[in-house]
C-alpha cells in the first residue's frame, strides 16, 4: 500500500537566526513585550520592565514551528541583555495551553525523512533551551494550559513555574516517535524521586497541576475558574487527600459520571478561564526578586541551573543526531499517524504490527510503514 495519501511539505526551511519573522501578533509567532513592573498595590515601577515571552499559536495549542524558535531565542536574548528587564515570564495565549511541543505538522510534512534537516532544526531548539538556561535574568514559566512534550522540557528549562490548576503536564515522545530528549531525560531526575522520574519520561502519562505541584515539579497552581462569582478548583481532579486502598489520592483524575460532569462544565466554562490568581502569584515573585541584588541573585540562580545543565550540555549533541536520524524511520511513523488523525481515526501507529514486524526482521520501507499506519477512512 502507498503512503502517497500522507501530506508533505517541499518547502525549504531557513534555519539561519534573522530579524523578519520574530515579533509580531500575528499567529504563528512569538510576541515580545515588556511591561512596568508592578508593585503589592499595583502601582507601576518608572523604569523597570518584565519582559513577556509569549508563545502565539493558539489553534495549534502554541506548538512552536521553526520560526517561533526563533522568535524565541531572539526574546531571552532581548531580555538577558536588557538593564530594565527584572526578570522574564515565558507563557503562551489563550485559556488551553502553554506548548505542546513542536509543530506536528511541520514534523511530519517537513522533516520526517530529512534528516539533516532536522538535525539543523535541532541546533536550534537547543539555542532555544541555552538561551532560556542562559539568560541573566530569572525566569518564570506562567503555565496557562498543557505543558506537554517539548513544552514540558523548554517549561523544566525555567527556573520557577506557577501554573493554572487546569493545565496537564507529561512527556509524548515514546508514543508518537521520539524520545524526550530535548531536557527532560536530563531534568527529570532533578525535579523527581528517580523513579517518578522515569516514569514520567517513558509513560506518556499526563500528570494534573495538583499532581505535579506534589511531586514538586512546579512551584504553585491556582484556580482559574469561577462559578457564581466564586474561584472554584479544577472539577476533574481530587484535590482532597484520602485514603483510598492504602494510598494516598491526591490530585489524580474523578472517574465516571464525576468526571462527565466536571468535562460538561469544562466545556462551557475553560473559555473564559481567569488568570488574576496567576497573574498575582507571578507578580509576586517578580516584586520578591526586585527587592535582592540584581548580582548575587543571577549568581544563586546559575548555581542551581548548573545542575541541570550539566547534563544537559554533556547530552544535547548527541541526542540532535539521534533525533535526526529517527525522523527516517520511528518519528516519522509516529508524527505521521499523529498529523493525519482526521484522515484515519487514530493518533498512533499499530505497535503490536510494528514490533512483529521487526521481530520477523523486515526491511524498515515504506511497504512496512504501511502496513502499521492507520488506513483513511471510508
């Protein structure tokens, strides 16, 4: 059977840093700003700023494409070298989510089965993590809605994270082609008990705010929605701790008409999601950091950043040529079957078919990748 039914792009890709296509409101892209730096009452700060780091792509749920990249690069740039700058928020628009990771469809449509290509995009996702570990300001991830995949890695990537209690935080690589090597196999460790850890980076299991803010993987989460005029917490989660079967049950998901009720309500309400409460918390800390030395804070932030990129630096570039050379075989699959899930019903490939198929050791070609694809439907 032929693949010729999936989408590709032969467009080439710049992957030289340059000026044009960085700031802008228009979607895709990445927005810059810098706001007066507020104090407890609200009154703004003569000459001081916080700079916005904002990732704009909304439909795709602030995927970031290869300009965006760039755009974000240039934005910790602009901010690490900024004397008014205090420190950075690094957010996304929109009630839905913070990033999602990259672009699917440019994955797919692109750089699966261009693999140098991919390895050039990957010089540049790794300046996008440098330049978030980097700057010499701190910075603080807002995280409005999903973290998921590369999100949740260039998320770890920032030294402090408040989060909306809707948002969802978890890794997707081992299910849709990749491994999560873009920080989180080398930050993980350092949020999480080792086996949370690993967990975490292979399950392709999504953990609530409430979850994560117990294992400690964020700072603080915060309601975002009312109800008669009143904050009101996530109904989808259990934010009360219990016994249950001899474990503790803590911000893990209700189940059955529960957890219907609590997605109706979601529905209709996620839309209007209010982040005063973020904001606030956000806001706070930037005041804190304010009133230290601008000095010897960004030299106890660096002595905690360290840590993780040490690690991160002894793996980037191995893990780039790994990662490229799998978009010619796994990635593509996995990318493939998840930017034609309208076409075929599924998001992933056949996994029982793909390791029989390897265990009968045939030819990784397009006959084989056929046969483990979802087929269009009817």
């Amino acid at each position: 059977m032929s693949l010729e039914w999936m989408p590709r792009d032969n467009e080439p890709k710049d992957h030289a840093l340059h000026k044009s296509p960085y700031w802008g409101s228009e979607a895709p892209s990445v927005i810059y700003e810098k706001k007066p730096l507020v104090d407890p009452k609200g009154n703004e700060i003569d000459g001081l700023f916080v700079a916005w780091v904002t990732l704009n792509n909304p439909k795709q749920y602030n995927s970031y494409t290869t300009e965006m990249v760039k755009g974000v690069i240039a934005g910790f740039d602009n901010a690490s070298l900024d004397r008014s700058v205090v420190a950075v928020v690094f957010t996304g628009t929109g009630p839905y989510a913070f990033c999602t990771g990259g672009n699917t469809k440019e994955y797919s449509e692109f750089y699966s089965k261009r693999c140098d290509e991919y390895g050039q995009y990957m010089e540049l996702f790794n300046r996008m993590v440098d330049s978030i570990l980097a700057c010499k300001k701190p910075v603080i991830c807002r995280v409005n809605g999903m973290r998921v995949a590369g999100g949740q890695e260039i998320g770890m990537a920032c030294d402090l994270a408040i989060s909306s209690d809707l948002a969802i935080f978890g890794q997707a690589g081992p299910r849709h082609g990749s491994a999560p090597d873009g920080g989180s196999s080398d930050f993980l460790p350092w949020y999480l008990g080792i086996e949370d850890a690993m967990w975490n980076c292979v399950s392709c299991e999504m953990w609530s705010a409430y979850k994560a803010k117990q294992k400690n993987l964020i700072t603080k989460c915060v309601p975002v929605l009312k109800k008669d005029g009143k904050w009101v917490r996530n109904p989808m989660i259990i934010t009360d701790r219990y016994l249950d079967d001899g474990e503790i049950v803590y911000g893990e998901y209700k189940t059955g008409d529960e957890l219907k009720e609590a997605k109706a309500f979601l529905k209709d309400n996620q839309k209007n999601a209010d982040f005063e409460l973020l904001d606030k918390e956000v806001n706070k800390i930037v005041w804190q950091f304010a009133n230290l030395f601008p000095g010897c804070l960004i030299k106890s932030i660096d002595g905690i950043r360290m840590k993780k990129k040490f690690f991160w630096d002894v793996c980037k570039n191995g893990n780039r040529h790994w990662l490229a050379a799998n978009m010619g075989g796994e990635a593509f699959l996995g990318f493939g079957a998840f930017n034609t899930k309208n076409i075929t019903g599924q998001n992933t490939i056949d996994f029982i078919k793909f390791r029989q198929n390897i265990a009968r050791c045939k030819t990784w070609d397009d006959d084989m990748f056929a046969e483990v694809m979802g087929k269009p439907k009817e």
